[in-house]
C-alpha cells in the first residue's frame, strides 16, 4: 500500500532534512503508529503521502502510484483514494453534520443519489445515527471527530492517515476513536496513525514506527511506545 | 458537481464580504460606464461622418445687401460670379441659393422647433453659392480667390467645422478610455483582493475540498462564479448608468440638436449594441483578475 525508498525531504529553512533517508513498506489492511517527539518528522511524512509536498530525494508509491512522476492534474484523483483525519477535526462550522460529510462527496462530483445513500450509512457506522442535523458546536470533541472520520471514510479510502486523532481528547473518549479506528481497519482500510499517546499504543499493540530527527529508530510489528519512557 | 450547490456557495460567498463585493462592483461599474461612453462616442463620431458624409460644402456668402439686392442671382456682378465659379478647375459643383431658399431650408431643418422659427426671417438670411471641390483640403484656394470679391461677405468651409468637432469628439473619446482603463486596473487590483479575502475566509472548506481530491478547478469554480457575477452586475450598473445620461443629460440638453438632424441622436438602440460588449468586457476582466489571483496567490 505504501512504499518509501530512500525518501530525504529538506527545507531550505532548515539546515537538518525533515525527512533522513526513510525506507519503508506498509501492506494493505495494516493498522500502523506513526510515533516521534515534535519535529521528528511525522507531519512531513503524511503531507508527503497526501502529495502535499514532494520528496528531495527517493521514491514514494501509494497504492501503486509512484507520487514523484505523478503529474499535477492526476493530485486529485490519488487524494480520492486516500481519507484524512486530525487533531483539529476541521469541520465546517456552518453546516450540520450531514452536510459536512456530503460537501467531501459534493466537491468530487458524486451524484446526489449517492450522497443521500451513503451520508446515513457511515453516520450509523460513526455511531452519530440521529445527529445529522446538528451543527458541529452543538457536539462533544469526541462526536466532532467521529464526523471528521466519518467524512475521511465516506468514500471508501484505500488508506487512512489519522495525524493525531485523540490529540484533543480525553483518555475515555480517546478509547471510543480508537476503536472506530479499528473497525474501520477491519473493513480493509489500511490505517496510519500519527499519535503521542502512549496509552493507546501500549494498549493496541500494532506496528510501531518511530522516527526521531527524520529518520526511522524502530520498525516493530506489535510494538508499544517506547521502552522506559 | 451540481450547480445548484455551487451557486449557493457563490451567493453565500458574495453576501460573506459585502462591503468589498459593493466596492468593486462600482469600480467595475465606473470602468464600464466610462468605457461605453467611448464607444457611444466612437459611434456618434461615425453617425456624425455619415450625416455630412458628401454633403460637406464651402458656402461663400454673399453680404446682406447683396442678397437683398439680386435675389434671384440675375444681374452680372452674381452671374458672372457664379459663371466664373462654375467655370473653376477646382470646383466640381456648384449652386447659387437664395435668400429665400436659405430660409426654406432652415425652416425644414427646424420644423421641429418653433423657438428656433420665430428668431428668424428670410432678411437674417444670407443668399449664397454652395461649392464643392474635387479637393476638400484645397479649400484656401477659394479664399484666396473670391474672399475679396465684392459681394462676397464671408466664406465658411463646413469641413473645417466638421473637422474641430471631431477634434473634440476624439479627445473625448480618448479621455473616457484613458479613465475607463485606469478605472478598470483599480477594478482588477479590487477584484484580485475579493478573491484573496474569499479564499482566506473559505480556507478550511479550500483545505477540504484540496484532501478530499476535489479538482483544481472544481476548487477555483465558485470564487471565479463569484467575480464574474459581480462583474456583470457593475456592468448592469453602467449600461443603467449610460441609460440615465442618455435620458436625464443628452436627450435634455441636446435632444434640439437631435431631432434637427444636426447632431446624431443617442439612441436606445445604440445602447443595446453597447450593452453585451460591456457584460463581456466586465466578466473578462473579473474572471481574467480571479484566475490569476488564484494562481499566483491561493494555494488550491
């Protein structure tokens, strides 16, 4: 699903790259942490999936498409495949929690047959079924991100990146995203999640990349945080 | 994408910077008033042209005695006047009109103003010969020739008053469009900062539709709707701009000139020509002003 090879990223601003010589592979349907202090280059590395930003040097392909020959106008079409959630959930304050979900099926020209079908569905899947008409301040932290999720998922994305998710969330609350995170996984969605909370990686138990100064310290399959931190 | 949604989103964004939407609709509004004045300007220069056309002449008149004196041109000093004139190489036509003759033109000319008959007679009148050259511009040989003849009282060459009227009818002309293009870099530089404002207020939904992969264009579509509506509304503003000078300035002032024939009249037909050449001028400039803004500026 994701394969980086040798991928470097440095900003002229910056004398140290934001991204070291990264090497990496992620398979389809895998649940992955992406963990790292602040400026370890976890942002870097998920604008750069999103083909937000290219790659000094190396390879990335996503969902077999080489992002470095990607040509501008075929952008769009990648990000189609990919959903995004984060911290800040980024709704819209002005419309209602259906609306925020059907305005990503809108911009990409869905027929309006398929928004009506599919806004319910995922919104039962969220677990927000009979809050569509409310506005986003009328919701939890907890209920704003289930319809930030909601809205990654609602095109059936091939990969989730979640740039931390439960940033602004309590522990309990925390634990309910996680779990629709999961359950999106098992759907096949593989999923890539950006996190500082130990708590949950400890708990989850999945791979576990760590970068630290852009590069990769640790790759494990079922890792936790970090050992005696 | 349906347009339902994306007219919404252009009405929404137009009511969301109200205050900079009004701004630049009068600055677009102004540019293409003033840029319609030039054109019914070009337009009446042409209509002028076509009026007087051949029908341009010298006219040497003859004094006031003269004229009263031999009103049919009979006695020698006229004919033989006449007789030399028709005689000129330079002159392809020419004929003698009367007083009386004078008078009945004038009054054909003003039948539709009596204050203009009242003020004149026949007497006010001057009898005279109407010339016409195979040279207009060779007209200071005829005033070099019969400007001292006696008899003679004046003599007029109608080109050249033709010629001072274009003279200000130009200079007008390019004076509208010199303001009109100022006016519309200002409507430009407004229209470019609309749109940097519309898409910082919208950043977010932007910042959506750029991950959800919404197309570049798809993206851009709603701010270009939105300049283009407000620019064919400033044009709406100028052709009702131009209508209300047509009707509240020109047609009061010189609507007497008008309907003498003497000057071309405005009319709402030429207002109807003008109208799509503004609305087109007004949303090209507005899209044309977007779609560089967004380019060169928002990240979409």
């Amino acid at each position: 699903m994701i394969h980086l090879s040798h991928v470097s990223k440095s900003y002229k601003t910056s004398t140290r790259p934001a991204l070291d010589d990264v090497s990496l592979d992620v398979e389809k349907g895998e649940f992955s942490f992406l963990i790292g202090p602040s400026g370890s280059g976890k942002s870097t590395f998920l604008r750069m999936l999103l083909r937000e930003e290219s790659p000094s040097k190396g390879e990335i392909v996503v969902a077999g498409h080489n992002l470095g020959k990607m040509r501008r106008s075929k952008v769009p079409a990648h990000r189609r495949s990919l959903g995004c959630v984060f911290q800040d959930f980024r709704l819209l304050q002005n419309k209602t929690v259906d609306q925020n979900i059907a305005f990503a099926l809108e911009v990409i020209g869905r027929p309006r047959s398929v928004i009506k079908k599919v806004v319910p569905e995922v919104l039962d899947l969220v677990g927000l079924e009979g809050k569509a008409n409310r506005m986003p301040h009328e919701l939890s932290g907890g209920e704003q991100q289930r319809v930030a999720i909601a809205r990654a998922f609602v095109n059936r994305p091939l990969l989730l990146l979640a740039d931390e998710p439960t940033g602004n969330l309590d522990p309990d609350t925390s634990g309910d995203i996680m779990l629709l995170l999961e359950r999106i996984n098992r759907t096949g969605t593989t999923v890539l999640m950006a996190t500082h909370d130990n708590n949950i990686v400890d708990s989850m138990r999945r791979r576990v990349i760590e970068l630290q100064l852009g590069k990769i310290v640790r790759d494990e399959s079922r890792g936790v945080y970090g050992v005696g931190r | 994408m349906r347009a339902g949604y994306v007219f919404s989103e252009v009405a929404t964004g137009l009511r969301r910077n109200v205050t900079m939407t009004i701004a630049m609709i009068l600055t677009t509004g102004i540019s293409l008033g003033l840029l319609g004045l030039g054109l019914l300007i070009v337009k009446m220069t042409d209509d002028t042209k076509a009026i007087y056309g051949d029908k341009v002449e010298i006219l040497i008149y003859l004094t006031a005695d003269q004229s009263k004196e031999d009103p049919n041109c009979l006695q020698p000093l006229c004919s033989g006047l006449l007789t030399e004139l028709q005689a000129n190489p330079e002159i392809s036509e020419v004929y003698f009109e009367s007083q009386e003759q004078a008078y009945e033109r004038y009054k054909k000319q003003f039948a539709n103003q009596p204050a203009m008959l009242e003020i004149a007679t026949a007497d006010a009148l001057q009898a005279s010969f109407h010339i016409k050259l195979y040279d207009p511009q060779r007209f200071e040989v005829i005033t070099q020739q019969y400007g001292d003849r006696q008899g003679v009282g004046s003599i007029q060459d109608q080109a050249a008053f033709l010629e001072r009227l274009f003279v200000v009818l130009n200079g007008m002309r390019n004076a509208t469009i010199i303001l009109a293009v100022i006016q519309a870099a200002a409507a430009f530089l407004l229209i470019s900062n609309m749109v940097q404002i519309a898409a910082y207020t919208r950043r977010t939904e932007t910042e959506i539709m750029r991950l959800v992969g919404a197309s570049r264009w798809r993206t851009q579509l709603p701010f270009l709707i939105e300049a283009v509506v407000a620019g064919l509304i400033g044009a709406a503003i100028a052709v009702g701009g131009l209508f209300a000078v047509k009707t509240f300035v020109l047609d009061r002032t010189l609507g007497a000139l008008f309907r003498s024939g003497i000057l071309p009249a405005v009319s709402t037909a030429d207002l109807v020509t003008v109208a799509p050449i503004l609305g087109g001028a007004g949303a090209v400039l507005a899209a044309v002003s977007a779609y560089v803004t967004l380019r060169l500026y928002v990240r979409i």
